[in-house]
C-alpha cells in the first residue's frame, strides 16, 4: 500500500523511529529534512552550500531554501516512478505547507493525510533529556528543550489545524511501547484513506 504522508510531533515524540516503521511497513521512503540537508551539503549542489552557510553559523534554513531542496528530492522521486513518501520534519509552518500543497499539484500527487503524534510535554523532555544524556548531547538541556517545544506549538502546530479543516489530519497517542504507537499509526492510516 503506497501512502503519501506528513508525520507531525513535538520534539521527542519519535517521528524519526516511526517513520522509519511506517516506511518500511508501506513500502515507501521516510524523507526527514535533516537527511536531505545532509545529502545536499555532502554532494556539494548549490542548495547545500545554502543550507551549509546558515547552519554553520547555528541558524535555521531559510524556508525558501528548505522548499527548493524538498522539491528536487520529490520531483527527483516521481521522476523515478515513485510517489509514495513519509514526510518527517517538513512541513514545519504553515508557509511550507502552501509550499508542499504546490509541488504535489506540480506533480499531479495529493497528500493521502496528515499523521500527528502527539504526547506530553513533561513525558517528551524527560525523554529527550534521556537521550541527551545517553548521547552525550551537553546543549539539550531542559531549558533548551523546553523553549523546543514552545517553538513548536508556536510555528508547527497551526499545521495540524490547517490538516484537520482539510480532514486529513488523524492524531495518535505518542506514549507507550513503541510497536503500539506503530500499530495506532497503521490503524489511523486505515481510517484516513477509508
């Protein structure tokens, strides 16, 4: 079953993990951002040598960069003969999700839904600083964290409700063992495409 997908969540939900299970349960690639940032700066194209430039001065890329490398990456895809997808990290604001909604018309493709993990605040820090710990990850301190998910709820979670006045947005509880969160994602799928 090939599925088109946004996969939505604060910091620490594990979209990275579910992704990964949902791509390989349907066949299809889980594309994250930061993999794609990565491609670009180690293949040396233009848009890396963008996006290289403001990360190596900690900043955020700007959104018109991250679109074009979207694009390419999704365009290069259907290019191939291969639509389906799991979208994690992007979109992150509403802009991008305009954005998205062109390139998929470009490519006469739709969005089959929008996946949004969801779970606590307190849960997800304490998860994170988890990882830090395990990691060796010194500047993901709970402040730090926190303020992570505050820039979430601000820039990130108005796309939920743009999803959910389109009916496409399904929410899955986040918490748990991961294989049940895998299995609530599979079963909100279902439902979405039903």
């Amino acid at each position: 079953m090939s599925a088109r997908l946004v996969l939505l969540g604060p910091p620490g939900a594990g979209k990275g993990t579910q992704a990964a299970r949902l791509a390989e349960s349907l066949g299809v690639e889980a594309i994250s951002t930061g993999d794609i940032f990565r491609a670009n700066i180690k293949g040396e194209t233009e848009l890396g040598k963008l996006a290289q430039a403001y990360t190596a001065k900690g900043e955020l890329v700007p959104d018109e960069v991250t679109n074009a490398m979207v694009r390419d990456k999704l365009t290069a895809k259907a290019a191939a003969g291969e639509v389906g997808f799991i979208l994690d990290g992007y979109p992150r604001n509403v802009a991008q999700v305009a954005e998205l909604d062109a390139i998929l018309a470009d490519l006469g493709l739709a969005l089959d839904g929008a996946l949004e993990i969801t779970a606590d605040a307190d849960v997800v820090t304490e998860r994170l600083l988890k990882r830090a710990e395990i990691e060796g990850r010194a500047d993901d301190t709970e402040p730090v964290i926190r303020h992570r998910l505050s820039v979430y709820a601000e820039q990130t979670a108005p796309i939920s409700g743009l999803y959910a006045e389109r009916g496409t947005l399904a929410e899955v509880d986040g918490l748990g063992e991961v294989s049940e969160v895998t299995d609530r994602l599979v079963v909100a799928l279902a439902a979405l495409k039903a």
